[in-house]
C-alpha cells in the first residue's frame, strides 16, 4: 500500500488534587498536523471505543454527558495552551 500515511497522536492524562490534566502531543519526526486534523484523529479513534464498547448506548451517553459537563463549566479547560512548532 503505496499510498498510505500514518498519523500517530499521543494523549497523556495526569490526576492530581482532583482534576485531570491532558497532553495531546504529536512525535518530533512526524509531519505536523493542524488542530482539525488531530481533532479528526480523536473523533475516530472515541467511536471506535464506543462501538467496541459492550453496552454501546450507555458508553454513548457518557461521553456525550462528559463533553456537556466540561462545556458547561467555566472552568474547564481555562488554562488550555496550544504550542506549535515553528521551523
């Protein structure tokens, strides 16, 4: 498969004193990827969890249900940072 590309996008997750704190990261030697491109990457790899899931409906509503809640509170992701590299 000539045409193909692979993409690789690294999700750390750290607790502390109650709260999580994400790292979305790409690797050094990867082309870079814009925030659609990564948002796009997440989104498939979600669904696949969900439809892999035992109970599909219940895992449906709790990620729609965890998505709402952090929408809803001003304070998620209030202290987000993107960094890009620059060349």
């Amino acid at each position: 498969m000539e045409n193909e590309k692979h993409y690789r996008v690294v999700v750390d997750m750290t607790q502390k004193d109650g709260r999580s704190y994400f790292n979305i990261s790409l690797p050094e030697e990867q082309v870079e990827l814009n925030l659609s491109q990564v948002r796009l990457i997440l989104m498939g790899a979600l669904a696949l969890t969900i439809r892999s899931s035992e109970n599909e409906p219940e895992a449906m509503r709790n990620v729609i249900s965890y998505l709402e809640s952090e929408f809803v509170s001003v304070d998620s992701f209030s202290d987000h940072e993107i960094k890009v590299k620059k060349d």
